[in-house]
C-alpha cells in the first residue's frame, strides 16, 4: 500500500476525547486537499467508523464556518480501538481486534492517506496501523498536553483558558468569603492544566502526579496565609494527584477503553481534609468538560490551522508515518514511531514550577 500512485483520495478521522481546534484542523486540512485536487472522506466517530465503515465526502461547503466551533463535526471516539474493539457478549464484554476490518474498509474507500487527528491513544493506533501498511499522517491534539514529540498540542491553550477564567472567579467569591476554595481541573497523569491554568489563574496551591504532596503541607500554607491576613485560598488540584504513599482517586474502571482508568474525586478529598485540619470553611469545583467544551482559543486556532495545512503537505510529499509538531515556533515532522516512546510529564525543574515557587505558589513539597 505504500508505493502509490498519485495521493487522490484521503481519509480524515478524530480520534479519542475532544477538544477545541479539531473543527479548525479539519477546516485546514480539507481546503489545501482540494486545492491539490484530493477528494476528502471525513470518517465519523473516530477509528469506530474506519471499523464500522461510515465516511462521508467533505467539501468546502461543510467546512465553512467550522473554525471558531468547538467539538468536532466527524464526532468521536474513546472506545473505538480497532486493536481493543468491545464486544458485548452474553457473559460480559470481549475485546478482540477489529484491525483486519479497519484495513478493509481503508482499501474498500481507496484512500491513498489517512490523517488521524488524536492524542496520544491515537497516535499508538497510527503506529500500528502504519506496521499494517497504511499511509498514516498524525495531528496531536489534547488539553493535557502530554505529548512528549511536540513542544504544545492544540487543545491546551483553549483548556487553561477555562481554568484561568474559572479561577478568577472563585477568587472574588473565595475572597468574599474567606473560604478555601479547590478547583479540581483534568490532564490524566499529567499536571499541565493544574500548573499552567493555575499559574494564569493566581492558586495559592497547585497539585500535581508529578510532585506527590504531604497533608501538612498543605495545610501549612493556608496556615501561613491567615497570618498575613489572607483568609481564602485558591487550590487547582490535578484528578491524577495524589498525596505522598497514597493512591490516585478513580471514579471507576471502562475496559472498553484501552486505558480503563476513569480519575476524578481528588478535589472532594483535598477540600474535606483542609477544612477538617484548618478549621477553614471549604469548597470544591470540578471543571470537568467545560476545559473540552466551547470555541478555541486564537491561539489554538492557529496551531491547529498549521497542524492542518502541515499534514496536508506531509501527504502530497508521501512522507507518510510521521506526526506534525510543534518545535519552537516551527511545525516539523516526527516519526510517529518516536512520538509515542514517551508521554510528557511535568519535571520538577521545569520553568513554570520554578516561577509558581518564585511568586509564592506552594505545591505541598516544601
Ligand atoms: O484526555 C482528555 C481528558 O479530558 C482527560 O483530561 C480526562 O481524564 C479524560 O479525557 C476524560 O475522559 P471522558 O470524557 O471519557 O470522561
């Protein structure tokens, strides 16, 4: 399949959770395509439909206007895995491998390429799709943030937005009633959104996977606050943080995921153990997909829309198998191999927590 002829039909699918910018890299995938004379199947609901077999011809018509949309206009997916299909059997669920019928459907539409628009689930499907045979081009998308390949995935900007304008709300309210308030954000097992959102946002206290925190610490800092007369705290809480020797709090398990986890909860622990250990009146908001929801940053916008015209480029070149990425302020091509060797955590050195700790913001290490 990868010695082709001249690219004239190609497939493009979002894959995983949503985000804002997906509609934006659809939009700056499908013109460039037809400008190049290339005939674009949007494939629906992610690797569920390259499975399934639904695909529908995008036009120009059907991406006009989509840019500022959030979600995205093929809908998606996080239980379509065609390595880790479900099957509801009578006596539970089965997984078993969809890739033969994922690979038919791909020959049966004739497609030359495949743009698989997705974080990083996504990009281990490419990978083994690509071994399959198929001319694969990978787009990194996110809120979290956790691709290692790429210095920012689109997705993140939109979501720390979210937390930064929820944060300054619930400082006047935390302030007006000299109450702690824990803002529970997303990202997995990643802390971008806590400490970028909560760096934008003014927390006081920002936990994250990355640096397990001890009680006490916390506590101490709201402590430290009441006597320089600050009687509210702010606290972006990651759903993967933990505390030193604990667990992750989980909502439950989804094996028809490929990673089954469900996090969340953690806010609700932080909050009843800071009012019972600090004598502050305590209370928690879980953003939960507000961070998903809604129109793209003007930042993400433009990542997204070089994200688009990028793959388009990488499949008129045939240099298939690759990832685009954003490095520095340049977007480059990664092999999508190297893409997944790594997620991207928060290291404790890293800049942002170096500045956090600079203006004051504690972690619960110190
Ligand atoms: O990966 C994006 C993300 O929003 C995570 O931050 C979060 O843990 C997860 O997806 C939530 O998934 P779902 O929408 O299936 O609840």
């Amino acid at each position: 399949m990868s010695a082709i002829r001249k690219i004239r039909r190609i497939g493009v699918l979002t894959g995983g959770g949503d985000c804002p910018g997906l509609n934006a890299v659809i939009r700056g995938v499908t013109k460039p395509a037809q400008d190049l004379g290339m005939t674009v199947f949007g494939i629906m609901d992610g690797f569920e439909g390259l499975v399934e077999g639904k695909a529908r011809e995008l036009r120009n018509a059907d991406v006009s206007g989509i840019l500022a949309r959030g979600g995205t206009i093929l809908g998606s997916s996080n239980k379509g895995d065609p390595f880790h299909w479900p099957v509801q059997k009578d006596d539970g669920i089965e997984i078993m491998d969809k890739s033969a019928q994922a690979v038919k459907n791909y020959e049966a539409w004739n497609l030359d390429a495949l743009i698989a628009i997705g974080g990083d689930g996504t990009m281990h499907i490419c990978n083994k799709l690509s071994q399959l045979g198929l001319n694969v081009i990978g787009v990194p998308k996110t809120i979290d943030n956790d691709l290692d390949a790429t210095d920012l995935t689109f997705g993140h900007d939109s979501a720390i937005y979210v937390v930064s304008m929820a944060l300054d709300r619930l400082h006047t309210t935390a302030s007006s009633h000299h109450r702690v308030i824990v803002c529970e954000v997303m990202g997995r097992y990643a802390g971008w959104i806590a400490l970028n959102g909560g760096l934008s946002g003014g927390a006081d206290i920002i936990l994250i996977p990355e640096m397990p925190f001890s009680w006490e610490k916390v506590y101490d800092k709201i402590k430290q606050r009441e006597l320089m007369g600050k009687k509210f705290s702010l606290v972006a809480v990651s759903e993967g943080a933990r505390a030193l020797g604990e667990e992750m709090t989980t909502k439950g398990q989804d094996i028809k995921r490929t990673d089954p986890v469900r996090l969340g909860g953690i806010g609700e622990v932080v909050a009843r153990n800071i009012e019972k250990n600090t004598g502050r009146e305590t209370r928690v908001t879980v953003l939960g997909h507000l961070q998903r929801g809604g129109s793209p940053t003007p930042f993400d916008r433009i990542l997204s829309t070089k994200f688009g015209a990028y793959a388009i480029d990488l499949v008129s070149r045939k240099k298939f198998g690759y990832m685009v990425a954003l490095k520095g302020s340049d977007i480059k091509p990664v092999r999508i191999v190297d893409a997944i060797l790594k997620q991207k955590l928060v290291q404790p050195d890293t800049q942002a927590v170096f500045a956090a700790k600079s203006v004051g913001i504690s972690f619960g290490t110190e």
